[in-house]
C-alpha cells in the first residue's frame, strides 16, 4: 500500500520518488539560474537540492532503522 504507516514501504517509495523530482528541478533551476545569471532561479535550485539531500538522509534513518524493506 502507498499510504500506510510511517516506516512502510510506500513511504520508501515516495521518498525516492521526492529525491529524483527535487534533484531534478533543483538542477536544472541551478544550473539554469547560473547560466541566466538569475538569482533567484540559483536560490530555488539550491534550496530543492538542499530538501534532495535532507530526504535522502530521511531514507538512510528509515533503512537503518527499520532493516532491510520486506518482499
């Protein structure tokens, strides 16, 4: 199930589902931004790839803590 409880699989799932999109856009808008030289597409950018890299340690607690996902 997608939606069930806090240590479940879904939430692996929607986890790196959220790191590939904000990775993705966070990016593109940096590399956009700098390119431009728009600021405020830099600081978007930043800041997606700075919420990539606080889920991707979200998702390294949850596997540590709740061991290997089952199936």
């Amino acid at each position: 199930m997608l939606w069930s409880g806090p240590d479940s699989v879904g939430r692996r799932r929607r986890l790196r589902l959220l790191i590939g999109i904000e990775g993705g856009l966070g990016l593109f808008a940096l590399v956009y931004g700098v390119v431009t030289a728009l600021w405020a597409s830099t600081v978007i950018g930043a800041a997606l790839l700075v919420f990539a890299a606080y889920s991707v340690v979200v998702l390294i607690g949850l596997r540590r803590r709740g061991g290997p996902p089952p199936g």
